[in-house]
C-alpha cells in the first residue's frame, strides 16, 4: 500500500507542467509570468506552424508610464499545450507605445519578412490552433496572421481573427 502510494506522489511530481495546462485557452489556469499576475486578453484562432507556415503575432503597449509583460500560449488542434510561458516562452516586456514582434517556431527557420523580437518554441507543430494572449495590462493592441516562413516579400499572408477574450463580435 505505502508503494502506490510513493509510486503515485512521484508520477505526480514527474508530469510535465505542460500537461497540466492542457484544455485549451478557456479550461486552462493563467498563469504568473516573471512573477506577474496575468490578464487573458486576447484569443486567437487559426494558429498555424506546419510546413512553410508560421504565425506572427504583432502587439503594441497603450500604456501611457508603465511597461508590459505579453504572454502568448499556443494549443493544437486537440487542446494540447505546445509551449510554456512559465519558463519565458512566448513572452516580452515592453515599454510605453512600444511593440513587439512574436513568431511560432516548430523548426529553426525564422520567417524571413518579420524581424521578430521573440520566438515562441513549440513542442510540435500547430495545425488548427489557438493562442491565448496574456498581458500584465488589458492597454493593448494585437493582430495575427500567418504567412509563409521563406519568402521576402512573402508569397501568401492571411490576417486571423483576434478576439477579446472568450467572445467574439457579433456575440
């Protein structure tokens, strides 16, 4: 009995915190980044890093004196947590009027027409996913899209739906 029991605390201990993120960006706990209480902010849907394909996410700070920590979590198509902000993944601070630049990244090619000022590391690729933009502030302005990583200019470019939180226009 004491055995289980010690086998069941490690297999606890031992699980990846990924795992414990996993759900989605409406089922999953928000995290503290850099020690930071966290705001969902934004949802997007439509996340793609597969193939040539790469999602950037562009946000500026409407702060007017104080900067901004801005967290992007990235899910699969099943609800799979691909990256951990946690460990300073997906995240930037910026100052006042400030943007940053924030790209997925499954391989190590960067997208050759956006100097990004972070990467976002997926475990895995992200084909159908959803990303949920977290920030120190709610005085902030995101887009998305997704283009292909190797042309300069790129040959293709989609904008994707950037949605307050859990609710869409219309809603």
């Amino acid at each position: 009995m004491r055995i289980g029991f010690v086998v069941l605390v490690f297999l606890a201990l031992a699980t990846p915190a990924l795992a414990q993120e996993d759900g989605g960006p409406v089922v999953a706990k928000i995290p503290k980044v850099n020690g930071l209480s966290m705001k969902h902010v934004f949802t997007v849907m439509g996340v793609t890093a597969y193939g040539d394909l790469h999602t950037v996410f562009m946000c500026t700070s409407l702060e007017k004196s104080k900067e901004v920590t801005v967290a992007i979590e990235v899910w699969d198509y099943d609800g799979g947590l691909l990256n951990d902000v946690t460990q300073d993944n997906g995240v930037d601070t910026i100052d006042p009027g400030e943007s940053t630049t924030m790209e997925t990244e499954y391989s190590d090619d960067d997208v050759a027409a956006f100097d990004d000022d972070e990467e976002i590391e997926l475990s895995d690729d992200a084909n159908h996913g959803t990303a949920r933009i977290l920030a120190s502030s709610t005085k902030l302005a995101c887009t998305a899209l997704v283009t292909d990583k190797v042309g300069d200019p790129p040959a293709s470019m989609v904008n994707l739906h950037v949605i307050a939180k859990k609710k869409q226009k219309g809603d």
